[in-house]
C-alpha cells in the first residue's frame, strides 16, 4: 500500500488579506481560526496572461489572481518559494473555466493536495489526471501537521473507483498507456429500467475497458466514445507538449477525422489591453504555432483565422452547433462551455487538456456517470424577457448557489423551453457550465429538426428513444415559472449574483457594453441587438455619450446572417463597433476588456469573475439590456428605455 507524507506548508485561502500575508510570511494559523473562502475560480489560479504557458513555468504563477478582499496577495512565485503542498479551501473550488493550466500551475508550484468542503466537476478531474491529489476530508489536516504518512487508500477515500486507479496509477496518460490499448462500444441494450436521455446516450456510447465492468450508476467512473471532439489553441500546445512527452514524436491519434481543432479566443488579442500591457502578443503567437503545428502533422480539420481581416471563423462550440452536433451523439471539447450543443438533444460535455490528450490517442473520454437534475420552465416570457434571464434567476436559486447542480446534468423541458428557439436554449445548455454542471440537454423535436435544416440544409429524423422515459429517475426538479419574471442581472463577482432589474434600486452608469461570445453572440441575440438599437435609430438616439458598445458575432455564419438582414447598417448608425467572430472580451481577448478599475461593464457574456473582464466590475445581462443600457448610459431594460423616450 502506498503511503505519502506531505513535508511542505499548509496554506488556508482565506478572504483576510492580513491572514494571507501572515502565512506567506511564515505564519501557521489553525483550521479553526480562519474562514476559508468559497468559489475560488480557475480564472483567479491562473489569470489570463499565465495562459500563455503550458509547462512547468505556470508554478511560477500559481494564485496570482486570488482576491482576498480587495486584494491580490499571492506574488509571482509566492505559493512555490513559500514551501505549500497543501492548500485549503471552501465550497465550489475550481468553478469556472476548464483551464487545466490551474492544477498544472498548483502542482508545478509543489502542491501536491488541495483540501476543500467541495470541487467544481472539471478542475477536480483535471487534478485527477495529472496526479494531483484533492480531497474533502478536513481530518487530513491533524495528520499532515503531526508528520503522519497517510495511505493512498485513505486519500482517495470517497471517490469513485475509476478516479481513485487513475491516481494510483500516476495520472491519465499512465493508465490509459496501461489498460486502453483495445476497448468496445456498448450496445445501448437496455436493462429494462426507465432512463433519462443522457443515460440512454452513454449506453450507446460507453467503451468496455480491461478489467473494468462499469455499469453507468451515478458516481461511478467510465469511458465512453464521443462522436466528435475537439480543443482550441489555449490547449493544444499543452497536449501535444503532454502527448510528445509520453508517446514520442511518432505517434498515431485515433480516428482522426473526428477530431476538430479551432483558433477562436486570440484572434483580437492584438486589441486586447491585458494582452498589450502585459506584453503577451509574443506568448500568444507561440501558442497559435504550436496549435497549427499539430493540425499539420496530423492533417486535422482546423478552424482558424479569417484570410486579410481580423476575427476567426468562429468559437469552437458555437460552430459544433451550427455545424457539426447531431441529437444523440457526444461530443467533448477543452471549454466548459462544451454543453451549448446540448441545445440539439446531444451529450455535450467540457474536458482538460489531459483528458483530451488521451482522448486523442485512445478514442477514449473519461466520464463520471452524472445524475440529471429536472429544470421544468411553465408559462409564457413576458415581452423582453430572454433566455439569458431565465439562467441568471436559476442562478440565483439557493439550492445552486449551494452547490446542488455540481456534476449533474440539467435537462431542461416544459411548454416555455418546447415554444424556445435553437438558439435560446442553447442560451440555456451553455450556461451549465455557470450553473455547475457537467452538462446541459434538451430533448429533441421539430424544432430541432428545423435549425439543422436552416443551418446545415439537412433533414434529419427523430428517432423514438431520443427522449427521457417518463418514469426516469432524477435527483431533484426545479419549476420556473417564466410568467413571473421579468429582467435580470447578476452583479460584479459571480454569475450567481442575480438581482431583478426591477429591485436594482440606484443608478447604475456604465462606461463599456459588450454584446458576443457563445452564450450571446448567435442569431437570435443579434435579432434582439438590432431590435433595440433600429427603435433607438427611429428616434434619433445613439450610443450614450462615454459609451462604447461593441457587438459580435460567435460565428461567420451569424455574421452573415447580420448582413443579409441589413443589420450592420442599424450598428452604424447608432454608433455600435461590429466586431468580426471570436470569443473576444469575454476572456479579455479582444475590444470590451476595461482597463482602470473604476469602470463599470455591462455584458451578455456567461461569467464575470473577478478579473474575467479587466479591472473593472462586469455586470451580466440579457442581449435587449446591454443594448438598452447602451443607449441610457446606465443600466436599465428595453422596457424601461422605451417609456423613458415615450
């Protein structure tokens, strides 16, 4: 049995900058005199100039965006030159984005064990697959201070089989080196017991490894095939830099024509502030050459930069939908906003880097079988209200807020997701990764039938068990009436600070409004954006003296779509910039980033986590109240600036 002793400090992360200073100094405080702070994000492990790194160097850098208060008090090499291999934290560790450049950057930096009340899906199985040990048993810490060795076995306690071999075996390349070499897909035979529509899904997809029968109970731990998958240019460097490393330079990737690559977050980089005043544009290249590097020697398809122009062909899982998602299928992708395919009834899901390595080589997606979690959406939108609202009041639920859609799959049904667009839903599926989940999904229909069409100018059939047995079981249900909401926000700091318009109760001016990225850059919020700002052009309004609005698209398809419905000429007008397709301010890649900390955002982009959006605070809203607000100067519905101007 393998025993490990853990010969480095403890740091408790802690919202007191004076507590954080004090341990960076030396200082050995007690679990019991400190509160330990929740929701600490990818974004603040590895702020975005890290990113740029894909090696050992992101030790360097690990925390350096953590906020405590106000405050950033973990320095560059603090965390690796102060002697932690362990880290406490709170609730909710590792929300955010699926960046495994953050448990790459924590173990580089000598952490080997993160103890936290719970973890995000993805960063924990990110840690999992490169050996870095978590955990949720705070009576570790006795041990570790009185110098006990602690069994592996005791370690992995609690989690399930699969997760607890891989950590054993030293990571998921190991163990996929090991026990993957030949693998079958499942049958999808059912055993007769009602199942939900991800669960038939995983059936039809689910690989039988060496020396392990999985049978898909939740909690457990598998592999499945995925029809598609895919990585954009933060990841691909990092893969093949994994893959080189383990396999060497010959090397041979399963099925390659299912894999997908696409360069979509640094296309306006060139444009960003954080990416010009931190000098990353040469970090940035770099990235690009590793990424079109790799697509060349495996003769991948690549979605990359638009031919004499600025701008790409479009973000990653906005394209699979526009182009490439079919009901039923699975598709995983290096982003956590990989669900947004779930719109078209399919099994979408976000991954690592080193998830996707071994996917590359082994055909095989690790997957830990998730229960779902039944949203019911009842009654009729009231004017102005959008999908995005809808989310951003699920958001605020307690019972989310809390933890309880971690891991879980969100079906999403009712009569108002059944009278919903494509697109809105997709509003909804992608914002799962908000919410916590492991994905997001909406059965199948007509409507389904009709975007492909649109689309792909495809027909496509329904088959009969593309839908939820009306029996399945479900850990829980969570009834919206839509009739009864109005406007939403979430205030600066987290998705999950949702507030009605209504109950705002000041003014709030704003200085920068951005209408893009996948969650809000697709056909319809485009229809939303021209139907605010064609009223305002109307009566001779334009963007509000101090603002800048800026608007785009999440693919060339949409951007076409803008300029056959004559909507650039209305962005003109009222003094909009239109921006070409990528995923632009929503990860300070691009024109929408603030640069001084007293500017205030207003944004249809799915996070704003401290720093997400520049130094400034970034407040979330629906496509109709960006592009209101635009034109107010300060934060207030469509509604609301329409009897203003009556």
């Amino acid at each position: 049995m393998t025993k490990i002793k853990f010969e480095g400090r403890m740091l408790f992360l802690v919202d007191d900058e004076q507590v954080m200073q004090a341990q960076l100094n030396g200082d050995s405080p007690s679990i019991d005199h400190v509160r330990l702070r929740d929701d600490i994000s990818t974004d603040e492990i590895t702020p975005l100039p890290v990113l740029v790194n894909f090696d050992a160097t992101l030790g360097l850098y690990a925390h350096t965006g953590f906020k405590a208060g106000l405050a950033r008090p973990i320095g560059e090499r603090a965390i690796l030159d102060g002697g932690f291999s362990v880290l406490v934290g709170g609730s909710r560790y590792g929300k955010g984005s699926s960046r495994e450049h953050s448990p790459l950057a924590e173990y580089s930096a000598g952490v080997r064990l993160v103890i936290a009340k719970s973890f995000e899906r993805i960063y924990r199985q990110n840690c999992d697959n490169i050996g870095l040990i978590t955990s949720t048993d705070f009576s570790l810490l006795e041990k570790i201070r009185n110098g006990e060795e602690i069994d592996i076995d005791v370690l992995t306690q609690g989690r399930d089989a699969l997760a607890a071999a891989i950590l054993k075996t030293g990571g998921l390349l190991s163990f996929g080196q090991r026990f993957m070499r030949d693998v079958d897909v499942g049958t999808g035979d059912s055993d007769g017991r009602p199942r939900t529509l991800v669960e038939k899904i995983m059936a039809r997809h689910a690989l039988k490894i060496e020396g392990r029968n999985w049978d898909m109970r939740p909690g457990t731990g598998g592999f499945v095939r995925a029809d598609f998958r895919f990585i954009h240019e933060y990841y691909t460097g990092m893969a093949a830099h994994m893959l080189a490393s383990r396999f060497g330079e010959q090397l041979k990737l399963h099925d390659p024509e299912s894999i997908i690559l696409f360069e979509d977050h640094n296309s306006y980089s060139h444009r960003s502030p954080t990416h010009v005043r931190n000098n990353l544009l040469g970090g940035i290249r770099n990235l690009s050459v590793a990424h079109r590097a790799f697509a060349a020697k495996y003769g991948l398809k690549d979605h990359g930069y638009l031919v004499g122009e600025e701008g790409s062909e479009g973000i990653s899982h906005a394209m699979m939908a526009e182009l490439y998602a079919l009901p039923g299928q699975i598709l995983v992708g290096t982003d956590s906003h990989t669900p947004h395919s779930g719109a078209l009834g399919c099994f979408a899901y976000g991954v690592g880097t080193t998830d996707m390595a071994n996917a590359f080589v082994t055909g095989a997606c690790r997957l830990t079988a998730p229960e779902s979690l039944l949203i019911r959406i009842e009654g009729q939108r009231m004017p102005g209200v959008t999908a995005k609202d809808i989310v951003l009041h699920l958001l605020a639920d307690p019972r989310i807020k809390a933890g309880g859609g971690v891991g879980k799959v969100f079906e999403f049904a009712g009569p108002a997701i059944e009278a919903m667009s494509t697109d809105e839903r997709a509003t909804l599926t992608n914002m799962t990764a908000e919410l916590g989940g492991l994905t997001g999904i909406v059965a199948p229909d007509e409507e389904t039938v009709r975007f492909i069409r649109e689309r792909r100018g495809v027909d496509i059939v329904i088959e009969d068990w593309m839908h939820s047995d009306a029996d399945a079981i479900y850990s829980g249900e969570i009834v919206i009436d839509c009739s009864t909401l109005g406007p939403m926000l979430a205030s600066p700091g987290d998705p999950g600070n949702g507030i009605a318009l209504a109950q705002l109760g000041k003014i709030v001016k704003i200085d920068i409004a951005y209408g893009g990225s996948c969650t809000a850059g697709k056909r319809e919020d485009f229809d939303h954006y021209h139907e605010v700002l064609r009223w305002a052009a109307d009566r001779g309004l334009k963007i509000a003296d101090g603002v800048t609005l800026f608007l785009q698209c999440g693919t060339v398809q949409v951007r076409d779509y803008c300029v056959s419905k004559g909507y650039l000429d209305t962005f003109r007008e009222v003094g909009a910039e239109m921006l070409q397709p990528a995923c632009g301010a929503c990860g300070q890649c691009g024109p929408g980033v603030s640069t001084r900390a007293d500017e205030v955002t207003i944004s249809a982009i799915n996070r704003n986590f401290p720093g997400r959006g520049g130094p400034g605070s970034v407040w979330l809203a629906s496509p109709p109240t960006v592009a209101a607000s635009a034109v107010a100067g300060e934060i207030l519905s469509f509604e609301e600036l329409k009897a203003r101007y009556a």
